[in-house]
C-alpha cells in the first residue's frame, strides 16, 4: 500500500469517533436579531420630554447550547449566550442566560447567570410583549422589573414535571459579602402547565439586595401568580404581585393581556397598573400603563410588529416604558410609536 493511502487510512480511522461523537452530541448556534424604530415623549410636568426619533435594540443575541450523554441516565449540558446590539458596537460575552449542569430522571441542576424562576415564571409566555418592547410587563408591573432578573452566581435546580407541575429552587450565595453587608437571594416557583394553559406561584427573596446591587439594610421579597388560558383564537394572560421592601409600603401591581390570532395575524393589547410602594408615610406613587399591538407572522422565524403604549403616572414618576424607559420626572407621562422587524436563527 501507498505511503499516501495508509496515511489516509489510519486518518480516516481516527476522525470516525470524533465524527460519531458530534453527532451523539450536537453543539447548536442560535440567536435573534430584533430592532425597532420608536417614536417617544412624555408630557406633563415641569419640563416635557421633547419628542424624539430613536433606534432601539429588543435584546439581540448569540448563543451556543450542548449536551453530552454520560450514560446511565445523565446529560451534562451547558449554553453561552452573548447580547449584543446590531445598531451599535456593544455587548459582552455570555453576558445573558450561561451556565453549565448535569441533568437525569432526578430533574436538573445548573451553575452560572441565569433567569430567575420568578422571572421565568411571570414573564417568558405571560407577557405578550415577552419582556421587550415599550409595553412590556416590566413598565409598570413586577415591581418595575426589580423582580424579572437575571441573576448572577446562581444556582439552580429543575425538578422533572410531575402530573403537569414542576418546581423550580434557585440561590444566590453571598459571594459579594464584606463587613457592612451580606447579599443574597433565593426563590421558587411552582407552575402546572398543560398545552397552551398554565398556572404559576413563585416567591422570591433579596437580603441586602435591591436590583442585584448590595444595599445596606435594606431586604425585598416578592409573590405573584401568574397564568395564560388559551380558547380558539384567543389567548388571555394575566399576572399580580405584592412586593415590600425595608422602609417602604407593599406594593401591588398586576398586568392583563389578550392575544387573537387570525392566520398569519395577530393582535396583541395589555394593560398593567402599580400601586404605592413609596417610602412609609409619603405619597404614595399610582400609575398605569396601556399597550396595544400587532404582529405580522411572515414564519414561525420572523415578524414584523407595530405597537402604542401609554403611561399615565397619577402620582410620582414609577411607571415608564418597559424596555427603553425615558429620564422623566414627578407626574410626566411617557408615550409613543413603535416599529421594528424580529429574526430568529
């Protein structure tokens, strides 16, 4: 035999296995390119926000997910997911949902920055603007988005759906821990899903802790209950939450939202509403906010969307857009337009 054709033999014996194993186990490229054009003001108060034109990235992303079958009936998985901004040089790598786990008939435990269970549990299908867009969930509801995180140094764990219901626990030790302070949080959620229906409950608990920032003294908790419910054409989804923080009134907020679907159409309207949770005995800031959609499915890939929200801040200045709030002050009320076109991969 040819010098040449053993080596290409011995070659070829070598990369079959590697081959088979990447088959066996497949590292899949994924993401979303998503951009909208907005047209945004807010009036009231002394000093109106003048109306603007701006580009606005709904979190772009690229990602890379895997499994590995280590027999006997365990998988370990891991994903880097990166957000970045197509309209603007920016981002971060495995700056979104990252992380690395084992999982098996047990259910499943992942290490790394990841949505909270609370999060997951009151945003992800519930909100129609899926966290994104000037009306989404976070504009006035879940606390102003305080509680729909992504948290970092987490650890989680999946139980296996037991009669349509799964758990989910979640922790964040006090790796940030010095003298003055000591963060921390924990949570969980309980949700029964069965086809397009679903009901959830989730606590969560920051010690120390206020948006992912260590604040001295200072401890939230949040519960909600959340749930979508889905009849022909129509899909209706609803979310309410109490939250209290040290040295501030219980806050209450909720948002209800309806979808109808007609072939490749959709309409989507929500409207969301907070109450109080200002410092104990101030006035207390009440405001709400209005939205409605519609969304052009050209393939379960991409989409064009239109959409109007309103905010209307009867005391304070709590509610604003959900995802590109505007610098506003006591009483000012944000509205606007907006535009954009939705890819994913």
């Amino acid at each position: 035999m040819k010098a040449s054709n053993l080596f290409l033999a011995v070659a070829g014996t070598l990369l079959v296995p590697a081959a088979m194993a990447q088959t066996a186990d497949p590292v899949t490229l994924y993401g979303r390119i998503y951009i909208t054009v907005e047209s945004v003001e807010a009036k009231g108060g002394a000093t109106p926000v003048v109306e603007r034109v701006r580009m606005r990235d709904q979190s772009s992303y690229l990602g890379v997910r895997g499994e590995e079958n280590l027999g006997g009936g365990l998988t370990a998985f891991f994903q880097l997911e990166t957000g970045f901004n197509p309209e603007q040089a920016s981002g971060t790598f495995a700056n979104r949902n990252s992380g690395v786990g084992l999982r098996g008939s047990w259910g499943s435990v992942l290490i790394g920055r990841w949505d909270t269970p609370f999060k997951q549990a009151n945003v992800g299908s519930i909100d129609p603007w899926t966290d994104l867009q000037i009306g989404d969930i976070t504009g006035a509801a879940i606390r102003q988005g305080d509680f729909s995180l992504r948290a970092s140094n987490i650890v989680q764990y999946w139980s296996p759906t037991f009669y349509d219901t799964q758990v989910k626990l979640m922790w964040v030790p006090n790796e940030n821990r010095t003298a003055q302070v000591d963060p921390s949080m924990y949570g969980v959620s309980i949700t029964y899903g069965k086809g397009a229906n679903s009901l959830s409950y989730s606590y969560e608990k920051h010690n120390e802790m206020v948006d992912q920032v260590a604040t001295r003294g200072v401890d939230e908790e949040g519960h909600a209950l959340s749930g979508e419910y889905r009849i022909g054409p129509v899909k209706f989804s609803g979310q309410y939450g109490e939250y209290t923080r040290t040295g501030t009134a219980k806050q209450k907020s909720y948002q209800v939202g309806a979808q109808y679907y007609v072939g490749k159409h959709q309409f989507i309207a929500t409207y969301s509403a907070s109450k109080d949770g200002g410092a104990v005995n101030a006035v207390q800031p009440e405001c709400d906010l209005a939205a409605v959609g519609y969304r052009y499915n050209f393939s379960r890939r991409t989409y064009f969307i239109t959409s109007y929200a309103k905010v209307e801040n009867d005391q304070g200045n709590l509610c604003n857009f959900g995802s590109g709030a505007l610098n506003i002050t006591n009483g000012q009320d944000p509205q606007g337009f907006s535009v954009g076109v939705r890819h994913v991969f």
